[in-house]
C-alpha cells in the first residue's frame, strides 16, 4: 500500500468515530462583521478570544483593507498594508521571476507558515537558487489564491512552531476564505504603468449560495492578465567580432553591422503573466456536526527573458562554416513558466455535552511548475551540425529547434488532522495529531535542453570547436537528475490556555514531530497576557522552533547557466552550476552530511494601550535567535579541494553549490501599530500608522567537519554575498501610513509606504536610499448595487536609486569618424538582485463593481 493510500485509509475511520458521537451545540449560523474582526483562529485554540486578549501580536487584515490598496495580487496586498512582510522582486532570475519570493520580519521565504482556513498550505514546488532574496529556499505562492475570494488575513507575528509545526519560525499567515451564503458580486479593473507597459485587465466573479437552511456555498473566479514591464538600458558593449578598444576606453566598431544593431536586447521587468483562479469554500450543518470544505486551483502563465546571447557569443550562438553564428542578429531567451496548483479539504467537527469538540479532517494540496524555453538554441548541436552533417550554414539557421520542454516540478501535501478541544471554568485543554506526506518529482526535460552534443561522457570535446550545451537561457534536466521522492511526518501537540486571573491569561504548548530521515523535534512555548488596567495590558512569550529541510533542499540536483561578477572586470560571465542533493555520488565522494532541521529560540514582549476610545497602540518588541540555518553554498570551482575537483570534473560543471547546516543567526525587531477612528467633515476619518524595523546579523558560519569542504574557509564556502543576502537585502524599516475617508457616497483611501534602505552586493557594494510611495484609490458607490473606482499605485512614479554595481554590457561604441554609435552604463538601470517595491514607477487604475 503507498503513503496516499494509506493517509486516505487512515482518514475513514477517524471520520465514522466523529460522526458516532453527539453533539449538544452548534456554532451560530451567522456572525456580525464586526463580531467577525475579533475572531482570531491564529495564536489561540480558543473560540472568541479577541486580538487583544492574546499574548502575542495578531494582526487581523479584512477583504476591506485588502481591496483599498489597489493592487491585484494578494503578495502585494499584504506588502501595503503589513509593514513586516517583504514581497521583493527580481529580473533575469529563472523561476524567481514568476514566483517571487514572499517574507516575513526579515527572515527567509520557508520561515513563515501559511495556512488557509486554519489548514496548513503546501509550498510552491520551486526552490530559488538564484541569486536574490530567498536565495536556497522554498515559499509559498502567495498569489495562488484570488484576492476577491478572501474574507481577511490573519498575520500572527511570533514563533509559533510549538504550536503548528515545522516553518512557523517568523510567524503564521493565515488566509480566511468567504463564506457568505447569498449575494455576489462581478468587479472589472484595467490599469498599466506610466511608462505604458504592464497593461493588466482584472475580472472578478464571487457568488455565495444557501444550501437549504444549514449551509452555504461560496466560490469566486479570477481572470488576471497582466503585460510585461521592461526598464532595461541599452545594449552598450560590441554584439559582433572585430572591434578594437581606444585608448580612452571606447571601442571602435569592426563588422558594419555593429552600426545597425537593436541596442534595445533585454528584457527587465515584470514577466507577462495570465492567471485563472477559482476557490470554492463550503460548510454545512450535518447531524450533530458541521461537515466543511475548500477547494482551491491556480493556472498561471508565465513568460520571462533570460540574458541576450549576441552574434560573437561563440559559446552560447555557435559560430558556423560560413563564419557567422548560428543566429546572426542574437537572440533573447524566453522562460515560459507554466503553474498549475490546487488544494482541497474537508472535515467534519462536532460539540460534546461536556464542552469538548472533536475537529478531523484531510487536506490535499499540489504544485506544478512546467519550464519550457523558447526563442533559444542548443549551441553544442549547432556546433555538432557542422561535422555529422552535410546541412550548409544557412540550413542549420533554418532547421534548428528553437524551443525545447526544460522540466517539471511538482510537490504535494497529504494532511490529515484530528484536533480536540475541552473547556473548563477557567481553564481550555487543547490536543490532537497530523499525519502528513510531502512529496516532490522532477520531470526530466527534452533531450535537447540538456544535451552536451559536442562533448563525450568523459568531458572531452569531440570536434574541434566546443560550443554550450542545452537550451540557452534555461537548460533543462536529464534523467539521471529526475526526482520522485517522498517522507511520512507524524506530530502530536498539546496547547492549555488558562485565565489564571481576571486579568492574567497564560497558554503553554508543546509538540512532538517526527520525520523521515533526520529524526525528530519537541518545541516549547510560554506565553502570557496581563491587563494592568482596563486600557493597558502587557504580552510575551518565548517558544523554541524548527523549520524541517524542505524537499526541494533534500532532493534539487541541476545544472543551470548563472551570470555573475566577472572577476577580471567587465561584463558578468556565464558559469555552468551544478546544484547538487546531498546524497548524490559528487555530495558522498566529498563527505557532505545529510540536512537536519534548523532550530530557533524566539522571544517577545509587547504592550497594548488604548489611549482614548478612537486611539489605540501596540508595541512588540522580539528576538529570533536560529542555529544550524540551511544555507545554499557558494559556486565552489576549482583549487579549493583536490576531491572537490576531482568530483566536478566527473560532473561536466564548472562548478557546484550544496545545501548544507551553515550558518547562525540573529534577529531583532520592533513592530509598532496605531490607529486613529474619528469624525471629520462629516464623514468617518480612520488612520493607521504601522512599522517594522528589523536587523538580522549572521552571527556565525561553518563547514561540515569531516568533509572536503572542512578545510575550506567558511568564507570560501558562503561568500560574503551569500551573507549580505540575509542580512542586508530586505529593507530594515519599512513605515506605512494610511487614512480611509468614507463620507456620503465616496470612499477615499490615501497610504504613504517608506521602504528603508538596503544594501545589495553584487561584485561590489550600494546601498539603496529609502523612499516613499503614496497609494491613492476613490471608490464611488453609485447605487446600492454599482459602484466606479479609480487610483495609482506610487502615484509620483518613485523609483529605486540607479544601479551602479552588477552591471553588464556597458560601453561606447564609436564608428570611423568618431560618431557614438552607443552609450551605455549597462542593461540593468535598476538592481536585478533585490528591488522591495520594483521598478515599474506609476501604475494607475479604473474599475467598476456591481454586487447583487
């Protein structure tokens, strides 16, 4: 019997013992909204404890707050609005540039746990091992799910692995889907940026349905097309042969074509996307009980540019007998990213006469990412062409592949939960189990994304010129790198909440998980809430943690074409890295030691005053100390170790980066929140102030004892890049204010977001001033069933500090009579590496919504 089987069979009687029990009470069928915002699922097992009654910061974002900022995508929403969460973009990063990565109080992607509905979410099938934030870890796609089928977030900003398991170091997200059980609404938006491109037309459908007297049925569709957006700079260096550099630096053309030739090669920006999302949520009233459901699907389209391969690119555009390349003009790279994910669950929850209830259910949830690539050439086969054929020049050119099936992902998560809840007098007893079963596949690709056509199994070149192998731009993956790997995760928990006093809560939890492979971990958590006055109450807690390897970091093993800092100056170069799993024949023959778990000690305290009836304020103040942080290594080449080269050497990579328990470190922060509810002009005047400073310092490094890299340097084996990607890459503040206005028929939403500096490095070091972007958005209701809106998003088109490090393909071209053909500081205006708000400068919008 396979693990699915098995979890499924596990489920049946689980199932029919709830279903055997009796139920005194139900939950009430409806809730007032503003009953609603008090409900908090995260943080407590408690039914009906407020935010303010918990011991730890909780953050309750509504559908309301949500739609104000303007923006489409729920990674977005959460940036504008909750100054702890990160959602950086990138360019010309491969996977990363259609799933960015999203993180919370500065910590990595894999370090927050999402849940939706209280379930815990799978994670995105990709792992970024490029260079930007997030770099060697797994997230989850936080734009999966349609912003309209959300009835709130709920943001708990604290260590809660004591509590819900693995990943829940930086906090939890969890997402509420709607569930009213009439009405509906259609909404229509289109908008793009002010330069004119990123054009992106949204539809939203939302309907709620009575299911007789005892249930409901809600579901939502989301069609998003969104157009790419391009700040690319010139192409500046020579894209043909011959030239000769001046002595004042520029270069003199060579071949006439020189003059001629589009300057405008690359593509940076945000990838085209077209997404349909569809989430149906459901409840029902059934017996004794309450049978409940979800079902969520994502079918996302993605395309990017890779790096423009030019004509005197003899690697990557193979040169042919006529003595041209293959592709005379060059050619840019396309990444099509197909993502496909769903989810679904249901459950069943029953009360018992004593004040108990019993909660079982199943959670399904699964990620696809297809990489094909496009507008491309496997330059070895070109080159191969030239000696197994009797195709000229020109025939080559006209009957090469240009596209080629790279390879597949694909992660799923079986859950199944069984929680049960007593409450006494003063006192609330919480325990239950999960049973999970992860499990990731690697499709191999098209033998022409990966093939080395020009070089035998040895390494040797076979001809006499060796050109590149695979698909330029995104390579793809062999069989022997395929993957189908899976693990069984047990975990029990017992979480007590007690009001020892009037005004003294305390909660205590411990859980037990055990894993496959590296074994198992108990977690700890003590947290407490004392209200000294009915305006002031104090909260802390402190709690030890875990985050599991993930499978993508047990399990990826690629070759991939990475552009870094050409050592010797000039335009970054191409180097061929094998990212290799640790219990692969090269990781063994060096001694790598298999990943175990990091392992994190948090601690928090805060304060929430109410300083008048219409003002409120919190302050929270933590600390995230992790030890034996998963890491991706440096691109470790050749002259470190004798066994290092010699095993990448039998690899064909010039050089190989590993996954290993690296590094320590820690986290301080301050989250501060104050709102502001009052009259003005007639109208209703709400302000919030938020804001997040945090600092995280790499406060040690090491190398695996025993192993070849043992006698490396750790500075050799994490770069200082590597380090400055988790300390200095995210900003270390970020400050929001906003103001909602309603008054008549007009709702008017104004926030101003300041987004810190930070510093990226790259070759050489810049810090990135801070900025502030305004948001505007007018809503107005028309009738009760038809309302307009229209706004911007960084109305005053604010832009990230030019780029002064990293670049590539700068120069000056000058022809015979000295005019400049072009000139150019390089493609990359904007860093490619790290960018917290982008760099597409204004986008303004207009929709209309009518519910019914």
């Amino acid at each position: 019997m396979n693990k699915s089987t098995m979890l499924k069979a596990a489920l049946v009687p689980l199932m029919l013992s709830a279903a055997s029990q009796t139920a005194l009470a139900q939950e009430p069928a409806q809730v007032s909204e503003q009953e609603v915002e008090k409900i908090s699922v995260i943080g407590s097992r408690v039914a009906g404890r407020s935010a303010e009654d918990l011991p730890v910061p909780v953050d309750i974002l509504s559908a309301e707050a949500l739609l104000n900022t303007g923006q489409t995508e729920v990674g977005r929403m959460l940036q504008a609005i909750a100054p702890s969460f990160n959602f950086s973009s990138s360019s010309i990063s491969d996977g990363t540039d259609a799933l960015r990565p999203a993180t919370l109080r500065g910590l990595g992607p894999d370090q927050t746990l999402v849940l939706i509905n209280g379930k815990r979410r799978h994670q995105a099938s990709l792992i970024h091992i490029n260079t930007s934030v997030g770099r060697g870890t797994a997230g989850t796609d936080m734009n999966a799910i349609p912003a309209t089928s959300i009835k709130r977030i709920e943001v708990l900003r604290d260590g809660a692995a004591a509590q819900y398991g693995s990943d829940a170091i930086a906090g939890v997200i969890n997402i509420i889907l709607k569930d009213q059980s009439e009405g509906g609404s259609v909404g229509v938006s289109y908008g793009e940026n002010s330069a004119g491109d990123g054009e992106t037309t949204n539809i939203d459908i939302s309907k709620g349905f009575a299911l007789g007297d005892n249930g409901f049925l809600n579901t939502t569709l989301n069609i998003r097309d969104r157009g790419y957006s391009d700040r690319a700079g010139l192409h500046g260096s020579c894209q043909f042969s011959g030239c000769t550099q001046l002595d004042n630096g520029d270069f003199l053309l060579g071949d006439p074509r020189e003059a001629t030739a589009t300057r405008e090669t690359f593509r940076i920006g945000d990838a085209d996307s077209e997404q349909i999302g569809l989430t149906i949520n459901t409840g029902y009233d059934l017996a004794d009980g309450h049978l409940y459901g979800f079902v969520t699907y994502s079918s996302r389209d993605n395309e990017s540019a890779a790096f423009f391969r030019h004509n005197a690119n003899g690697g990557g555009n193979a040169q042919l007998q006529d003595g041209d390349a293959t592709i005379p003009a060059g050619f840019l790279p396309k990444i099509n990213t197909e993502i496909k994910d769903i989810s679904y669950n249901f459950g069943y929850k029953t009360e018992f006469s004593n004040d108990s209830s019993l909660d079982l259910s199943y959670t399904y949830g699964e990620n696809n990412i297809d990489y094909t690539t496009r507008d491309t050439i496997n330059s070895s086969y070109a080159n191969s062409l030239i000696y197994t054929s009797a195709l000229s020049a020109n025939e080559i050119r006209s009957s090469i592949p240009r596209e080629a099936f790279a390879y597949g992902l694909e992660l799923t998560l079986q859950t199944i939960n069984m929680d049960y809840t007593q409450n006494f007098d003063w006192f609330s007893l919480a325990m239950g189990t999960e049973f999970r079963t992860d499990e990731f596949r690697v499709k191999a690709g098209d033998e022409y994304s990966y093939r080395d056509y020009d070089t035998d199994e040895l390494g040797n070149s076979i001809y006499e010129t060796d050109r590149s192998a695979g698909t330029q731009g995104f390579g793809g993956t062999a069989p022997l790198q395929s993957v189908d790997e899976s693990r069984d995760v047990i975990s029990f928990y017992i979480d007590t909440e007690a009001e020892v006093t009037d005004n003294l809560i305390i909660s205590t939890a411990v859980r037990y998980d055990d894993y496959d492979g590296f074994g198992d971990s108990t977690n700890f958590k003590l947290a407490a809430n004392w209200s000294i006055t009915d305006d002031v109450s104090l909260r802390g807690a402190t709690s030890t943690g875990f985050r599991a390897p993930s499978m993508q970091q047990l399990y990826t093993d690629n070759i991939s074409t990475q552009f870094q800092t050409n050592p010797n100056g000039g335009d970054q170069i191409a180097v061929q890295i094998g990212t290799f799993r640790n219990d692969s024949i090269l990781a063994q023959a060096i001694g790598i030691p298999e990943l175990k778990e990091e392992v994190s000690t948090n601690f928090s305290i805060g304060s929430v005053v109410r300083v008048t009836d219409d003002i409120n304020l919190t302050v929270d103040f933590y600390s995230i100390k992790i030890e034996d942080r998963i890491v991706l290594s440096n691109s470790l080449g050749n002259g470190l170790s004798s066994a290092l080269d010699a095993a990448l050497a039998s690899s064909g990579a010039g050089a190989g980066q590993f996954f290993l328990n690296g590094a320590d470190t820690k986290t301080t922060g301050v989250d501060i929140i104050a709102t502001w509810n009052t009259e003005v002009m007639s109208g209703t005047l709400d302000l919030t102030f938020a804001a997040n400073f945090s600092e995280t310092e790499v406060t040690d490094t090491y190398t695996p004892a025993g192993s070849a890299l043992g006698g490396i340097s750790p500075e050799d084996v994490f770069s200082e890049q590597a380090i400055s990607i988790i300390e200095e890459w995210q900003p270390q503040d970020r400050i929001s204010l906003s103001g909602l206005y309603k008054i008549g028929d007009f709702t008017v939403n104004l926030a101003f977001n300041r987004y810190g500096e930070y510093t990226v490095l790259d070759g050489e070091r810049q810090t990135y001033g801070a900025e502030v972007l305004t948001d505007l958005r007018v809503n107005y209701q028309f009738n009760d069933e038809l309302s307009f809106n229209f706004g911007g998003n960084n109305i005053f088109d604010v832009y990230p500090d030019k780029n002064e490090i990293g670049n590539s393909r700068s120069g000056t071209i000058v022809d015979a009579n000295s005019n400049v053909v072009v000139s150019s500081p390089g493609v990359f205006t904007y860093s490619r590496r790290s960018a917290p708000f982008g760099f597409n400068g204004a986008y303004f919008y207009a929709g209309a919504e009518y519910r019914f």
